[in-house]
C-alpha cells in the first residue's frame, strides 16, 4: 500500500479532466500534475528540432536532450521546457495537431511514465491523462474515468481558445481534432486510454464544475486521513 494519496484522473481529450484536477488538487492541498502537458512539451521539442520521429535512435537521443519541469503558481500548472516557460505554446494547434503520435512512440511513454511515477512517488498528488489509472499508477486509491458528449466537449475546448485570442481556428476543426485524438489515443499499440477496471465513471456533459468537483470529492473523502 502506498503512503501518499494519489488521485489519478484519465478520459478523452477535452472533457475537463484538468478543470477537476486543478479543483480537486486545491482544495485538498495537494500537487497536481498535468501529464497531458509533458507529451505536448516533448511535441513542442521535436518539432523544433525536427526530429524524425520514425528513427528510434533520434528519438532516444532527443529524450536525453529534454529536460521537463513543473511549477505551481495558484494551481494552475506552469511547464519549463529545457528552462524556457511553455505552457501557452503547447495548447496552440499546431502541437495539438502533432501529439498523438509523439505520445504512441513507445520511448516518449517509457520516458514520461518514469519521470511521472518519480513525481508521485512521495507526495499526495492529483495526476490527470490518459494513462494513469492503468499504466503511470494502477495502485492509485482513487480513479476517475471523464467522457462527456463529444459535441459538448469541442464547443468548450473552442471557446477556451477563441478566448484565448485563437480566432483563425473553426468549431469544426476543433471537432475534428478531438475525434481524431480521441481515435488515436485509444487504438494505439502503447499503452492506449482504455477505463481501469477500479475507476469511477464522471460523465460531465450535464455537470457544473461546482457539481463535478462535490462528486469527486465526496469518492475522496474516505480516503482522507482523519
Ligand atoms: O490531455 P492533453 O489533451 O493535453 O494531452 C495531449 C496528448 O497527449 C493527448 O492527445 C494524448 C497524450 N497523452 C497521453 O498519451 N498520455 C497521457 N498520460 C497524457 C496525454
């Protein structure tokens, strides 16, 4: 049995895993760590650097080129790429275009499930992905599964980055995307997105922030110390 808590949160893209970890994570006091962002910081670097991502030699040599870290600032989660702060870069659509395949190259995973097991491995934390509850912490004592309706799911995302000031994006290629990471991140030979067993289902389509995070807090409470 693990000592520290870990609350591990996985679903399709989109669904509002991190607005419930950043949540959680808040009002428990705990890490939270976006998994999610290390795959988009590696994309980040191999399209930079040109990296071919079929020569598993490159790529291995590559990993040891990237240095990730994370910093909390009001929970929102900041990431430094080799030092540089990149957390507005990879949300952009041209690495949202290239994740997928980044995160099914089976070094990238290796690598990235290292460092993130590393991260949990002594402090309470709440880690969102799509990995998480099965491969990065299967002994996780609370496990969350989001979906919500797809359509939903591409008119928050596009609102998020119209607001953001990305306007030459559609609704539709926002859709899109998240059908075609949806498709790839499932069907992929490492380690796909597939439920864990243990997990609780949140399905958010009808759900509040507010009324998500009482129901994930009330799966966490038991396991509080008293
Ligand atoms: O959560 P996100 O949309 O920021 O994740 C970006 C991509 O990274 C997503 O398409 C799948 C991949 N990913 C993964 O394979 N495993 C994780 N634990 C987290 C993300």
């Amino acid at each position: 049995m693990r000592k520290n808590l870990v609350v591990a949160i996985d679903g399709y893209s989109s669904c509002g895993k991190s607005t419930l970890a950043k949540a959680l994570a808040k009002k428990l006091g705990f890490i939270y760590i976006d998994s999610g962002a290390m795959y988009r910081a590696v994309t980040l670097y191999f399209l930079r650097n040109k990296i071919d991502m079929n020569d598993h030699e490159v790529v291995k040599d590559a990993l040891q080129h990237i240095e990730l870290n994370f910093h909390a600032r009001d929970y929102q989660s900041h990431i430094t790429l080799n030092g540089e702060e990149v957390s507005e870069e990879i949300r952009k659509m041209p690495v949202s275009e290239a994740v997928s395949p980044v995160s099914a190259i089976k070094e990238v995973r290796r690598e990235m499930v290292k460092q993130q097991q590393r991260m949990g491995r002594s402090k309470n934390m709440v880690m969102d992905g799509r990995d998480i509850g099965t491969a990065v912490f299967p002994d996780a004592q609370v496990k969350f599964f989001m979906t919500a309706d797809p359509k939903i799911r591409a008119e928050r995302r596009y609102k998020e980055m119209v607001a953001k000031g990305d306007t030459d994006i559609t609704l539709e290629e926002v859709f899109e995307n998240l059908a075609h990471r949806d498709y790839a991140d499932t069907t992929r030979e490492e380690s796909p997105l597939t439920r864990a067993e243990d997990a609780i289902i949140l399905d958010n389509t009808e759900l509040t922030e507010e009324e998500q995070l009482t129901f994930a807090l009330e799966k966490v409470r038991p396991f509080l110390p008293a």
